[in-house]
C-alpha cells in the first residue's frame, strides 16, 4: 500500500523515463518505492502510471505506448506533489467487505475493446478540442474545459476581446498560471515558448495556439454542458467508411514501431504522428532494430541517412501514400498492393513526385563555412576489419596490456566495466585536435540504470571510463572469462543482446554540419529555426552518421553544457541509438572533453552524457 498521511491508498505500478532533475532516475525509483509505489522498468496493461523527467513536451517510445494504453502520464513535478507521503489526502472511508479488492482500472471486456479503447484515448488526446486534467495527463473534452489563461499577440483582435469573448462562451479566464489552469492559449506564434509556456508545463496545462483554441470553442459550441461521462465516453466515434466489394476491411489490430521522417502533405509531422499513435502504433524519433516500419514524407523515391539506415537494418520503408493506405485498410494488407496502388495515386494526383523541400540556397554558404570534420564509423565484416589484432569495434573484447590487467576499468562494485567503443587511430584518417596513434577507449558499467553517467557530474568517471593507449605493442590479456561472466550476470545491462556481439568499425574522414541540438546552432544558423518547414527539410538533409569522433554534439532533450559546467566542451565520441544501442526511449550518447584536455590527452577530464525522449 501507498504511504499516507492517515490513509493507505492502493499500490500503484509506474515506469519512470527521461532524466530527472530531482536526482538520478535510480534515486527517483528508490523514493518511489519507498513510498510504496511498485517500479517497473517496461510499459504494460499493468502499469498505473509513466512519470516523465525534465522535458517539456514528453515524447518517445515508452510516451506513445502509455499513451496508446490510456496510461495516466505526469511531468516530475506532479509526480513529486502526488508521490509526497505527507500530501497525501485522505478518502471517504469504505466499508469493509470479505471480497478481495479491486484494482482501480476499468475492466478490458476483450483484447479487442481493450485497443479500441485505448485507441479512442490516445485519438482524444491528439485532437485541438481537447485539454488535459492539470497535473494527471488524463484527456478531458471542451467541454469541461474551464480555466484559461492568455498571453501573446492574437490575430482575431485585442487580447481584452479574446478574454471577453472566452467569458461569454462559458470559460472562466486568469492571467496568471496556477494548479487550477486547464489550457494556455498562445497568440500569434506556430511555436509556444516563454515562461507562462513553462508555468503550463510545469502545472500540466494543455498549451494551445489560436487556431487550436478556436476549434476548443467550436467544439463546446457543439457540445454544450455534457454530463461528465468518462473520456472514453466522450470522444467522438470515428465514421466508419462503408466496405465495397472487393475492398478489404480493416481487422488488423497489429501494433507497428514507426518512425517518420521527411516533410509530409497531409498534415504536419507531429499530427501524422498523433494519428498513428490513435491507431496503436508506437512512435519513435529513430531507426533502431526494433523499427517496424520508417515513413517517408514527400517524396515518392525516399532517400537520405534515415533511409540508408532502415534499409541496412531490414526495416520497410514506406512512402506517404502507402503508408496512409496502410492505415486505411489495416496493417494486414498485402505489401504489394499498397506499393501498386501508390504508383498509380502518384501517376494519377502528382505531375511531379520527386519534388524537393524547402529552399535551403539562401543559407548554404553558411552550412558549409559551419560544417566540422568528423570520423565517421561504418559497421563492417570481421575480414574487413581495420587491424587485425586491436581492431575498432563496438563492444567485444578490448585491447588491454596483460601487465596492467589490475588496472581494467572497474565500477563502484568493483565489477569489471563493458567496452562500448574502441578506435584504433593509428589506422584512421588524421582528425586535428585528436592523438594521430594509439587506441581510444570508452568503458561504462553494466550495474547501472543510467549506464554510467552521472547527472550531477558528468565529469565522474567512476562509473564510465575514458582510456588512452598511446600503443599498443605490449602483449594483450587473451583470458576474458572475468568480463564475459560479469556481462552474463548483469541483471540489468543497459543494452539489447545485440550490443553485446562485437561489431567491427572503419572510419571515415567526413564533414558533419551543425546539429540542430548543438548549442552552437543558435549562433550559426538561428534563422532556420522561424520556419518549421524549412528546419525538417534542414534536419533530414544534414542528419548526421550515427556513431562518430569529433564534431558537433546530438541531444534529444537540450545541450548540457550551459548547465553542468562543461563550457566550451568539444566533443569526443557520439554513440546513437544504434547497432544495438537503445539509450532509454532512442536517446543519444556523448562523450565531452574541454579542448586543452584533448591536446594534452588528458582523458581523464572527460564526461558523459545521454538522454533521451
């Protein structure tokens, strides 16, 4: 039972992701469970809840799946205000009874009308027309909307006329933020920011733009003063299109890991997304082996490192209008039908398919003059190896000299840390500011729910390792029985079984533009970021190689090094969600070193960093 003051509330079963600022995730799960809440680390039918750390606008993997399972989702802040023992309030009291106690969750009739339900949720939670309960995640319809704050410049008149009009229609209107706000409706802007934005946030207010707020009010308009029936109740039913002859009906219930890239005709990305997170899929921001399915927007010949990378890993790469038609007719339909009929939807609606994006000309002096050289890693066959006794790879058996093998990198249990990466750089194209020879080494714990880092300083390598060799010519340890039972017993290693089968690597000298994440961005190209559309097409031009030295830094939440005091930081070494590689919800990880520690190849001053969605 849940610890409270004077009451006992049922356990509740919840999954915490992302990274929280009110400690490391395992400090977060071990508070949880001290209060009595049961910690799992997947989604399921069984989960109560998903707690989401430090972002403002909660997106992933494990976001979509509780969001498609009707889920309760809370940001940090409402987790903390609900998980303190001495908040807690206290119930009605219940009479007793012999019967054993029911879980509060509504009982699923069938597998079925249980993924129609949660569909029917996660559809009402993607619609303009609807808010969330403050704090909860829980959809609530217009029409029990109340609450309403507004802030910026509105096209449809005054702000006083917006706010009257808003009074006049039912609502009641604040100018500040609080726990009891329902929505923030931002004028004048495609993207909400600013700090009434980050209050809504904070409280778990739904925060809208004009347009949105617009159809809210159409839709209580339509909808006037309904009963407070459960959501489920109250989303709109979605028309079913009657079935003609020869038409296949869609019976498939299939749930697709998807990811979307490109920019798309029928909607922006996030609605795509929203629509295929209506219809049970699970949405990811990256191509993993766990990929079902990679839709590609605008473009009838998808190409491009998103594509380059799903096709090297199996997965189906899917246009636009096959993807739609998939939707429409269910995930059982025959691939080659859908293929057939997209051609003849392109040969019938598009004179010209193969249309480009958004006009990139008028920065591209500045992209080039922006872009750093990198080594870029490609996965090759053993027989292509690059050495053939200190090979780089990615995980595996490192080189470590047979007389330091008392100094092999260990963690905080003294149990022996995994290899993630290894180059040898005496066989790779020169990188300036980087050793010409030698083999560099990163090293992480595989007893450790955040695989090493170390949120408050990500400088502590004493879960993570940075190594230098500067040769390699001593005779190397050959026994590796002492890592091998260590990575058969580690009970909570961070990565998929396909990480732990050593995959060799041949670098590249390449050029890498500013990632759209870098803090740097800002500064060199900041102007792209006015225009959504030209910062997609941005993104999937220069999405850079997933695993790298040198360059620019990819973080999926922000770049921490305004805030952890790692200043100027270069980067060292980026491991993607790739190559078996999954950091939390298809995050990202980063190894920072300040320049004059690279020159004096001073390893031990570098820091680690991953996050994810």
């Amino acid at each position: 039972m849940v610890k409270g003051a004077g009451a006992t509330l049922p356990v509740q079963t919840v999954v915490f992701t992302g990274t929280f600022e009110g400690g490391n995730r395992k400090e977060v799960e071990e508070a949880a469970r001290a209060n009595g809440f049961r910690v799992v680390g997947k989604i399921s039918d069984k989960v109560d809840l998903l707690v989401v750390g430090g972002v403002q606008d909660p997106h992933g993997a494990k976001w979509a799946d509780a969001s498609s399972r009707g889920i309760t989702i809370l940001s940090e802040d409402a987790w903390r205000a609900r998980s303190q023992p001495q908040t807690a309030k206290k119930r009605a009291p219940v009479k007793k009874s012999s019967a054993a106690p029911k879980k509060e969750r509504a009982p699923a009739a069938s597998k079925k009308s249980s993924a129609s339900s949660a569909a029917k949720r996660a559809s009402a939670a993607a619609e303009p027309g609807v808010a969330r309960t403050k704090g909860t995640g829980t959809p609530v319809p217009s029409y029990r909307v109340t609450n309403v704050v507004f802030t910026g410049t509105f096209a449809g008149g005054k702000r006083q006329v917006i706010e009257n009009q808003a009074r006049e229609a039912g609502y009641q209107v604040a100018s500040k933020v609080s726990g009891n706000t329902h929505v923030l409706v931002v004028g004048g802007v495609k993207d909400p920011q600013g700090a009434k934005v980050d209050d809504a946030h904070r409280h778990g207010a739904l925060v809208v733009t004009e347009p949105q707020w617009e159809e809210m009010v159409r839709n209580k308009a339509n909808d006037p003063a309904k009963p407070a029936k459960d959501t489920e109740e109250a989303a709109p039913k979605p028309k079913s299109a009657k079935v003609q002859p020869g038409q296949k009906k869609a019976t498939s219930t299939k749930s697709l890991t998807v990811v979307f890239t490109g920019t798309f005709t029928g909607g922006t990305r996030k609605e795509i997304e929203a629509q295929a997170v209506a219809a049970g899929h699970h949405v990811v921001g990256k191509v993993s082996g766990n990929t079902d399915v990679l839709v590609v927007g605008g473009a009838k010949n998808p190409q491009g490192a998103k594509v380059d990378d799903a096709q090297a890993k199996g997965v189906k790469v899917l246009s636009e209008p096959q993807w739609a038609m998939r939707l429409n007719n269910g995930d059982e339909s025959d691939d080659d039908d859908d293929e057939d009929d997209a051609d003849r939807e392109d040969a019938g609606g598009n004179d010209d398919p193969d249309q480009g994006g958004p006009d990139l000309s008028p920065y591209q002096a500045q992209i080039d003059a922006s872009k750093l050289d990198i080594l870029a890693a490609t996965v090759v066959e053993e027989d292509e190896r690059d050495h053939p006794t200190c090979p780089s790879q990615l995980v595996g058996h490192p080189y470590w000299p047979q007389d330091r093998i008392n100094e092999y990198p260990r963690d905080e249990s003294n149990q022996p840390m995994m290899l993630l990466m290894q180059v040898n750089l005496s066989v790779s194209p020169p990188l300036a500011q980087f050793p010409e020879t030698g083999v560099l080494q990163l090293f992480a714990t595989m007893y450790d729910d955040l695989g090493g880092m170390n949120m408050d300083d990500p400088f502590d390598q004493t879960n993570f390792r940075v190594i230098y060799h500067e040769s390699f010519n001593a005779a190397p340890v050959t026994e590796w029985g002492f890592l091998d039972n260590a990575i058969t017993n580690a009970d909570s290693i961070n990565y998929e079984e396909d990480a732990r089968v050593p995959k060799f690597l041949r670098l590249s000298l390449q050029q890498m533009a500013p990632d759209w994440s870098d803090y740097r961005f800002e500064r060199l190209l900041g102007p792209l970021k006015n225009d959504d559309d030209l910062a997609d097409h941005y993104r999937e031009e220069y999405d850079a190689p997933r695993i790298r030295l040198g360059g620019y830094s990819t973080f999926v939440q922000w770049d921490p090094r305004p805030e952890h005091g790692l200043g100027e930081a270069l980067t060292l070494l980026t491991i993607d969600s790739a190559e078996g590689f999954c950091w939390g919800d298809c995050g990202c990880a980063t190894v920072l070193i300040p320049e004059q520690n690279l020159l004096n190849r001073d390893f031990a001053r570098a820091a680690f960093w991953w996050d994810c969605g």
